[in-house]
C-alpha cells in the first residue's frame, strides 16, 4: 500500500530571548566595539575587503549576528561587520527537481512505476535557513511521499486520462507541507507512467476491440444512409424516365475522360418500350374477327392439296385447265 502522509505536528515555536542577560549584553557590546576597531587604519583597508558583500538581484543575503537572525539583505552592495556577523547566500530562482521514480500500487492493485517533476522556489529566505536544514532534500521526500500516497488512492484510468486532476492534487499537497519551510511549490507533473507488460497487452486488445465496434458501426449506417439516398434517387427516377437517359448519357461522359477503352452501349429503354407497346396492340388486333379474303381463279387449297398427294392407284388424272373465260370468283 501506498505511503500515507505523517501530519505535521504542531510543534512551540522557539523564540528567541528578547531580554538577554548583562554578561551576554556586555559581550556583544565588547565585539562590535572590536569589529568598528578592526576597520580603522592601516588593517582595516585589510578587514573591510572581507565586510563589503555584494549579492545579485536573484539572491538574497541572510545575516545571523552573533548567531541571532538580523534579517535578509539585498540585492546589492552592503557591509558587514567581520568575525561578528555571518551570510547565508539563499537563490530565489526556479528549481526544476526530478522526482525519482517510485513503484505505486494503485486503487483497483495494479501495480506502476511514476515519475514527476516538480517546480519550487524560495519565497521566505529567514525560513528557509532558519527552520529546515536542507530545503531541497526536504520538499524531494514530501514530493515523493505524496506521490506515493496519491496515487495509491486512484484508480488506474484516472491516472491515464484525469492526469490534470492528479498534477493539480499534487501540487497543492506539497505546497501545503513546504509553506512553513519558505518554499513555495508552483507546478508538480506526473512525467511517464510504467505499465507491466500483462496490462499493456489488455488495454492493446481493449482498444483494438473498441476500435472495431466504432469501425462496424460507422460502416452500418453508411450501408443505411446509401440505401436510403439510393432510394429516393430511384423515386425520382421513376417519375421521369429521361432521367435514366441522362444518367446513362452522364456515365459515358465520365467513361470518355479515361483511357482509350471499348463501350458498349445498352439498348435504349424507350425502345423496349416501344415494342412492348407494339406487342401489345398486336395481342388486341388478333382477338378481333378476321377481315374475308378473296381468291380470283386458279385451284382451290383442296385441290391442289389432292394435286401434291400421290394415290396409290397411280398418278392423278390429268385435268384440262380451266380457261381463262371460265375463271369466277371464290368469295369465302
């Protein structure tokens, strides 16, 4: 399980004696008479390249005089006294500080490696020497403490998707532990996340499943929005068959700006239509009574058929053909 927090004791704060007694009065009196001694001449040009101090404008001076805390001085030039007073030199600036990389056990127990960056800087030098003994040993262990116990209180899918939520937690965490130090903690973030091998192949196969349910279903109502545009296009169709010509004539356009290539076109449907038509008209015109035919002359059907027939007595007797006087007129 994850680390969890210690709280912090509310500790008395010493203070220091405002009333000190006369041999401690008459000692302290004795040495900075001593120090104004050393700077006069011919040693003090010596002793005062040792009390003139100069800190940048990103730094600050803290000054302990007679071990008692004088304040922070600067940026700039200013003098202390020699043997009496000591600086403690403190940088305001930025830290950038790589958590190390601690192995957490999540909510739901899966176990990951996490490390983070952190961002702090000085805002209170005093306290920055005066109540911890080294501030960036310090705020590394809260930092990775708190990593720790934060993670091991979610689960894995927020630490993957709410990193916001966790960078935002962690932060005010620390900066809440390392206010009382002078620290001031601006930006924590959770840089990589270390996965076992067994979990990446899940989640891999978990996405990868995901991915083809969104892929199926994008692909169905594809087939549904086509089969509806296609029928409405065959409605409208239907309604004026030019239409069908005009697509049929819009194809071979298209058809034409590609390469050299062999077309066939289909019979026309209005042609179809036409002898469909014709048929039709046929069909009624034979269930109407025939018109008489006329025959002028010559040979009935009969006789002709008697004519071709050969008789199995002989050949057909010869018949003298009928004369032309004599033809009449066979109305049936």
């Amino acid at each position: 399980m994850a680390a969890e927090i210690p709280p912090q004791i509310d500790r008395p704060r010493i203070e220091r004696a405002e009333n000190e007694g006369g041999l401690a009065a008459g000692v302290r009196v004795l040495l900075t008479l001593f120090s104004y001694f050393l700077l006069l001449p011919p040693w003090g040009f010596i002793v005062l390249f040792f009390a003139v101090k100069i800190v940048a404008e990103y730094e600050r001076g803290v000054i302990f005089r007679l071990g008692r805390l004088e304040g922070a001085r600067g940026p700039g030039l200013f003098l202390i006294l020699p043997i009496i007073d000591r600086m403690v030199v403190m940088d305001l600036r930025t830290v950038t500080m790589d958590v190390p990389s601690q192995e957490c056990i999540t909510r739901d127990n899966v176990t990951v490696k996490v490390n983070a960056v952190i961002y702090f800087r000085i805002t209170q030098p005093e306290d920055a020497v005066t109540k911890v003994l080294d501030h960036f040993r310090a705020t590394s262990q809260i930092s990775q403490t708190t990593l720790r116990s934060v993670l091991g209180q979610s689960m894995l899918d927020d630490l993957l998707s709410e990193r916001e939520a966790i960078n935002n937690k962690l932060q005010k965490i620390i900066d809440e532990q390392t206010e009382p130090w002078g620290v001031k903690v601006s930006v924590v973030e959770v840089k990589d996340v270390e996965l076992p091998q067994s979990m990446q192949r899940a989640m891999a196969r978990q996405a990868e499943a995901e991915r083809e349910r969104r892929a199926k279903i994008i692909n169905a109502d594809g087939e549904l929005q086509a089969s509806e545009r296609l029928a409405e296009a065959g409605r409208i169709m239907s309604q004026d068959p030019a239409t069908l010509q005009l697509r049929l004539l819009q194809t071979l356009s298209e058809i034409a700006t590609e390469k050299n290539s062999t077309i066939v076109l289909p019979v026309p449907f209005g042609l179809f239509e036409a002898i469909q038509q014709a048929a039709e008209r046929s069909a009624a015109d034979s269930d109407m009574p025939r018109p008489g035919r006329i025959r002028v002359g010559g040979t009935p059907p009969g006789d002709i058929a008697e004519q071709m027939t050969p008789s199995a007595e002989g050949p057909p007797e010869s018949k003298p053909p009928l004369e032309p006087a004599s033809r009449e007129g066979v109305v049936s």
